[in-house]
C-alpha cells in the first residue's frame, strides 16, 4: 500500500467513523459493530470490503449527490455475483436463495420466539424452551375468557397474544402476560397475523401450534392432555369437539363425540359428501381452533393467502397438505370446548351504504371463500397442466 492510497484509506475511515457515530442512533447495536470493526482495520482480511459494502452503500444512499457512486458500486456486486469461481470467495449455491455469500456453519436459518436477557452468557439464558405455541387474536372486552383459557395451557406453552384494538399493557394484570408475547397491530384477523408472525422457520421449534379464537370455552379441555391424544391418534391437523351448545354449530365433523377419544370421520347430510374420505365428511376441521404439527404447518402456512384475511375456505383444503388426509386430520373428542360465538372482530367493521359492521365483514368472508376456491383450483389446473396430465382424468376417480 503506498503513502497516497493509505492517506486516501485513513481519511475514508475518519470519514465511516463519523458516519458511524451519526447512525448510532438509527441503527441497533449489532450493524454498527460489525461495520465499525470492518472500518477500523482495513487490512483485517481480504474479504472484509465486500462483507461492509451493503452498509457502506446504504451511507451512501442518504447522499443524493452520490447517486453515482451507488450504481457504479451496484453494477461491481452484479458482477461478482455472476463470478463465482474465484476460489478465495466464498459462494455456497446450496445455502437458502441470497446467503449464498455466507459459511454454511454461520448460518441461522430458523429461529424461535424465546425471549432472552441482556446480560450473562447466552447459553444459560433459557431456563425452559416452549415445545409448543398458543396464539389468540384478542381484544381487550375477551380478557377473562382469554385468562381461562391461557390457564388450560402449561409452562410447556410458548403464549402469544395478537391485539386487534392496539390495547397490550390492559393485560399487565394477569401474571401470565408478563412472559406471553404481544404482538398488537389494529384490526387485523388471526390468519393476517398468523401469515406475518408466524412463518414456519420463525416457529421452528414448536411440535404444535394452536392458532385459536377469542371466544372459546376451556372448562373442558387440558392442553397437555390434549396434546398426548393427537400424538397417540397420529393427527397432524386436529381441533378439540366443540360442544353442541356451541353457537353456528355447521358441521357433523367438528361436533363432539361422548363415545369416542378422537374422530376422524363422520356422516353429513345425503348429498354433502361426494367421498366418504373428503370434506366435510373426514379431512377436516374449521378454522376457529386449530392444531398443528409442525411439518403441518410448513405446509399450510404456505396454502394461506396474504389478501385473503378471513380464511374463509382454508378449511376445505388443509387436506392438501397431509397424506392420507382422512387419517391425519381429525376432532379430540376427549379435551372438548365450546364455540360461543361472541361478536368481537366481526364487529370492527365498517359500515357502508346503510349496512351494519358486521354486514359488510360477513360479505367479505364469502366473498373471500368464492376467491380461495377458485385460485385453489386454477393453481391445480396450472400444475396438472404443467406435467401434462389430462385434468379431467384426474377428477374422474
Ligand atoms: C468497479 O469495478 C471497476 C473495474 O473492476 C473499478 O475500476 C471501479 O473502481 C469499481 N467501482 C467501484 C465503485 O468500486
Ligand atoms: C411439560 O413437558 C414435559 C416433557 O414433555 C413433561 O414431562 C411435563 O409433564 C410437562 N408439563 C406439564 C405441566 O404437563
Ligand atoms: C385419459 O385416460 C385414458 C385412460 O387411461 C387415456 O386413454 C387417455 O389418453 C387419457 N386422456 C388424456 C388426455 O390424457
């Protein structure tokens, strides 16, 4: 390195660090460090200016008279991307899409919802690790029907709690709020938030996930209890019987059985089935409390559609996603509860041209329905026709 081009180095590093100092604020913690550490000792290692160029572009960005900076320092990373066969960079095609930068042994690629302290050593920070999440979309006019049923769950549960009336510190007063996780963004429904803060690898460590309404009676369900039956039973996607006192009691699948553990199958009206083996007849629950595996999960997480928010539908095609669904979906009879269809999101509607709230919600439901079924079926007509198997002979057994 001669004397101008370290000259020119040291001045750009002043330069990082002042910019360092700037951004302290608006950055966290762990950004800075590392590129701090990367401005401070230039010589650290040959692949440290790649490793800092993102920041650096970002620096330079808030710079208008820079513009050109960024896109001729663009048009180089474009370049290295399309050469990798430089040995002395590291570039792992079979890492997930866009860290292929990065040592397969760095990599984090599932994470978890365990809250952890600030101080001590990270390895000593969990002193339980949930095996299973519960979740319930709530508002605050649901809190002791919320408590109870959060007392049917054990430590074993992670709790997380999703506020549609942006109302969290309400629920200081219950001890479990304090380690449950609150997530509060305004009138949204459950398979909103589920599709943005529950992703499968974010979720990663739960063998089950519960994905469950505000209104429910628990009086006769045990959590832990429920979970021995699921596994026993074998069912990947499982809700607990409702009680026939339940409000909007629609389907013979979903209604509790005194004289069995677990159902997997029932009979409906003549004419509901067009297969014993398919919905509503077996392959099948609602959606108001369902149960997960977490392989389960992988799948439907992925079936659920960001602009499709009330789920309307998705009950119908869970059994896409096990095989054979008729023996893998299923109701626990044993650890019941009761629907009591209280008015709660339903009614954070708006209402238009003289309809109520809950008119215009309702409409959007089955609307939604008539979407879900038809991008279902278009996507199977896409793929059948993509490997060019005739649909109709499909359908036809
Ligand atoms: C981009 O690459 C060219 C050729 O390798 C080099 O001359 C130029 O300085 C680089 N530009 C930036 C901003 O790094
Ligand atoms: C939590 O899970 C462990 C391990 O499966 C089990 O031994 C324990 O009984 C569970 N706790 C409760 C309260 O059921
Ligand atoms: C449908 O199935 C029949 C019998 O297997 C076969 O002869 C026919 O060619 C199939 N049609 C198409 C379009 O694949």
């Amino acid at each position: 390195m001669d004397f101008e081009e370290s000259k020119r180095k040291r001045n750009s590093d002043r330069r990082k660090s002042t910019e360092c100092t700037k951004l302290i604020a608006t950055i966290t913690a762990g950004i800075i460090f590392g590129f701090c550490i990367g401005a401070s000792f230039p010589a650290f290692s040959p692949s440290k200016i790649k490793l800092i160029s993102p920041v650096d572009t970002y620096l330079w960005d808030k710079k208008p008279g820079h513009l050109n900076v960024i896109s001729a320092s663009k048009s180089n990373v474009s370049k290295e991307v399309q050469n990798h066969d430089d040995p002395s960079k590291i570039w792992v095609s079979s890492n997930p899409r866009g860290a292929e930068r990065l040592p397969p042994a760095i990599l984090a690629v599932e994470s978890d919802l365990y809250p952890r302290r600030l101080f001590g050593k990270p390895s000593e920070d969990l002193t339980i690790e949930p095996k299973y999440l519960v979740t319930f979309t709530v508002g605050q006019n649901q809190k002791p029907n919320i408590d109870k049923a959060v007392k049917s769950f054990s430590d074993n549960f992670t709790i997380l709690l999703f506020h549609y009336d942006g109302k969290t510190t309400e629920w200081d007063e219950f001890e479990w709020s304090k380690r449950a996780i609150h997530i509060s963004v305004a009138k949204q429904t459950k398979w909103w938030y589920a599709k943005r803060f529950l992703h499968p690898d974010i979720v990663a460590p739960y063998d089950y996930i519960f994905i469950w309404d505000e209104d429910l009676g628990v009086d006769h369900f045990n959590a832990e209890e429920y979970i021995k039956l699921v596994r026993k039973h074998g069912l990947e996607i499982s809700q607990p019987g409702l009680d026939p006192s339940s409000r909007g009691l629609t389907w013979q699948m979903t209604r509790r059985r005194g004289d069995h553990e677990v159902h997997k199958e029932t009979e409906e009206k003549p004419g509901w089935c067009s297969d014993p083996h398919l919905p509503p007849c077996a392959a099948f629950i609602e959606i108001m409390a369902p149960v997960f595996s977490r392989d389960a999960w992988r799948c439907v997480w992925h079936l659920i559609q960001n602009d499709l928010v009330h789920g309307w539908g998705l009950d119908f095609a869970l059994k896409k996603c096990v095989e054979p669904a008729y023996e893998k979906i299923g109701v626990v009879d044993a650890q019941w509860i009761v629907h009591q269809g209280l008015p709660s999101l339903g009614n954070q509607g708006k209402g238009e041209n003289g309809k109520q709230p809950w008119q215009g919600v309702r409409e959007r439901c089955q609307s939604e329905w008539k979407m879900f079924q038809d991008r279902v079926s278009e996507a199977d007509k896409d793929y059948y026709k993509s490997i060019g198997v005739d649909l109709l002979n499909i359908t036809a057994h």
